[in-house]
C-alpha cells in the first residue's frame, strides 16, 4: 500500500504534538511494510527520512513562514496568512502525483489540497482531526473562516479520524458529521526507561494560548504555595506570555513562577526528568501527548477532564480545569505524600507501555483497508 499524507510539520521540526504524531504514525505504519510520502512545506533545512519506507517531500519556498497549528493573532487574520495556505495547497494539489492508494490529510491546513488531489486521482481521502477552532479558540469566539473550512473538509472526506471521543463528539455536534463517519484513534508515546532526580517542580508544558489553560495552572499554584514550597515551571511560548507574567507579579508569586520560552527537544526531556508533577489544565484538549511523555519520564500528571486522554488513562489525577481549589489539592497531595508519588508514579508508568504507535498504526491501517 502506497499512501501520501500531507502535513506542515516533521521532527526535528515541530511545534506541537501533530509532528509527534506524524512520526509516530508514519514509522508505524512504515514497519508494516506501507510506503508512505510524507508531503510537508519546504524549510531553510532539509528534512531527512530515516526509514526506507518513509519518503519526505518538501513543497514551496523556504522562509514561506506557514506556521498554522496555533491559532494566528488577530492581526494576523489577514491577506498574507491566508494567502500562504492557499498557496501551500495549490502547490500540493500540483506536485502530488502517482499511484496512490490513498490521501491523508491532518486538520484544516491541508485539507483543499487533499479533497483536490483525491478527486484528481480517484482514491479516497482520510483526514484526522487533531484539533478544531472551538477548541483552539477555547470554545470562545472562533472563526468562522476556519469552521467553514474544517467543515468542507470533513464532508468531502470519504473517513475522518479523531483522536479521542471528546474530539469525535464536537465532530458530530458542531460540524454535522454523521457519528458512523468517524473512527477513534487514541494517541501513543515511545516511552522511555529514564528517569531524573526529582525536583520540587511543578510543571506546565504547552503553548501559551486560552485552548491550553495556563491561567488556571497559574491560580492553582497561588493556592498551593499557601501550604508547600515549591517552584512552578511554564515551559512554552504563546501569545499570553506577557499576560501570565503580569498574572504572576499581580499574585505575588513571580518569584516561584519560571518562565522558560522555547525548549529544545532534549530540554523537554530533561524538565519531564526532573519535575515532580505534570500539571496540564486544558481548557479544550483533544488529545494530549504531552500528559504521556510526563508519565513515561516517571512524573505524576494531573490532566483536564476536557482532555481526551482522560477517556483512556486510568492513573493519574482528573480534574476540571476550572476547578483550582481541587486542582491545588491534589498538587499539594503529590508534593507532600511520598508514597502516594511513588504509586502513582509506578502504576501509571507501567500503563503508559500500552500507548505504541504499532497499535495507533493497525488501527489506521484497517481504515486505509476498510476504504479499498
């Protein structure tokens, strides 16, 4: 089976967890004897395959600067952003050509590219749906630019994969999308046997944006550093970086509050190592990597229960992101009881192994199989 699959991001260039899950995917199904094309906009550095069923193609021009999973600002709503997402499409509806069994798109950036090409060499389309605008706008005031977009895209899909049931209920809800259409796929994690010595650190680790919930991580810390001494870390950027700092200084907590940017991959790796508790306070989360990584690196985590790895991850503490009394409670639970770290810690580590790519790759594998 041959398959091209278009996407905006591939390690080691990412900004979120859909370049995680392009990797995961695509070697998973690689090792399943799939050829995949992996279609992706050209940058200043050349991406290089590492398997040699794993093919990477890049299209356009370097500095192009398309940059879409995060929701744009504002002021950035305007001809030029757009006008580098159709240019992007057009050049992929283009360039994809061959014998292709199948197209798989991932939310809305390549979506008109893949409903063009699918009906330029007759195969079908998959799309997966990592994210929507409601839950990137934080269920508040999405574009309507993007939901007319998304929408088209998922009708004229021929199957759609979400990655958790929340993602598939706003699917149903929202867009119109007949339930049978639509298949679940939970995410993965490679997991990893080390561990570092562990930091009275809490830790917060996504982008600075209203979908992830940092200003709710930010109340829960001010109640915590009532009862126990700790440092709470925010690793990330976003547009409300300078808000956040401002919340932290208003609180009076910026000096147990650190901001750290941008982290590399092996500084990502290293805060997981280190930190006590992984706090991820989503206010509308598909999915969640990020909450598997934590648990993989030996870190408790304490998940949003609008987070879709909530539907499947037994071990760890639920919480609605909302709710800072009781999210604080359970920080303060996990820094000052050992033993309750150490178990959680233990038995949601050995959960974690049953989250592989080679499940997620089966998986879409009987979709591509189910559509021949």
């Amino acid at each position: 089976m041959k398959v091209a699959m278009l996407g905006w991001e591939y390690p080691p260039f990412k900004v979120g967890g859909l370049g995680t899950h392009c990797y995961g995917l695509t070697h998973g199904l690689a090792e399943k004897n799939v050829h995949i094309d992996f279609y992706m906009p050209k940058l200043r550095q050349k991406v290089k395959s590492d398997n040699k069923n794993i093919k990477i193609i890049e299209v356009g021009e370097p500095g192009d600067a398309i940059f879409p999973y995060d929701r744009p600002d504002d002021k950035a709503l305007g001809g030029k952003f757009f006008d580098l997402v159709y240019r992007y499409n057009n050049l992929l509806a283009a360039r994809v050509k061959g014998n292709y069994d199948v197209v798989h798109v991932h939310d809305w950036l390549t979506m008109k590219a893949g409903v063009q090409i699918k009906e330029k060499l007759h195969i079908p389309l998959v799309l997966t749906v990592h994210s929507t605008e409601y839950d990137r706008a934080g269920m508040l005031y999405p574009n309507q630019w993007f939901i007319d977009l998304e929408r088209e895209g998922m009708q004229k899909a021929d199957r759609i994969i979400a990655v958790s049931n929340y993602t598939k209920k706003i699917v149903v809800e929202k867009y119109g999308i007949p339930a049978e259409k639509i298949t679940v796929i939970h995410n993965a994690v490679y997991p990893t046997e080390e561990e570092g010595e562990k930091k009275p650190l809490v830790l917060f680790l996504g982008r600075l944006t209203i979908q992830k919930g940092p200003e709710f991580f930010l109340k829960a810390a001010k109640k915590v550093l009532e009862y126990e001494d700790a440092k709470f870390v925010i690793a990330g950027v976003g547009d409300m970086m300078p808000k956040l700092i401002n919340q932290a200084v208003d609180m009076g907590i910026s000096n147990k509050v650190v901001f750290t940017g941008k982290l590399s991959d092996e500084e990502v790796q290293h805060i997981y190592k280190i930190s006590s508790i992984y706090v991820m306070p989503s206010v509308s989360e598909p999915f969640g990597i990020t909450a598997l990584e934590a648990i993989s690196a030996g870190t408790p985590t304490i998940v949003s229960r609008s987070a879709g790895v909530s539907e499947v991850l037994k071990n760890c503490f639920k919480v609605d992101f909302w709710d800072t009394d009781e999210m604080a409670n359970k920080i303060i639970a996990l820094l000052r009881y050992d033993s309750l770290h150490s178990t959680m810690r233990q038995s949601s580590k050995r959960e974690v192994q049953l989250f592989t790519w080679d499940r997620v790759a089966d998986q879409t594998l009987r979709v591509y199989r189910g559509l021949a």
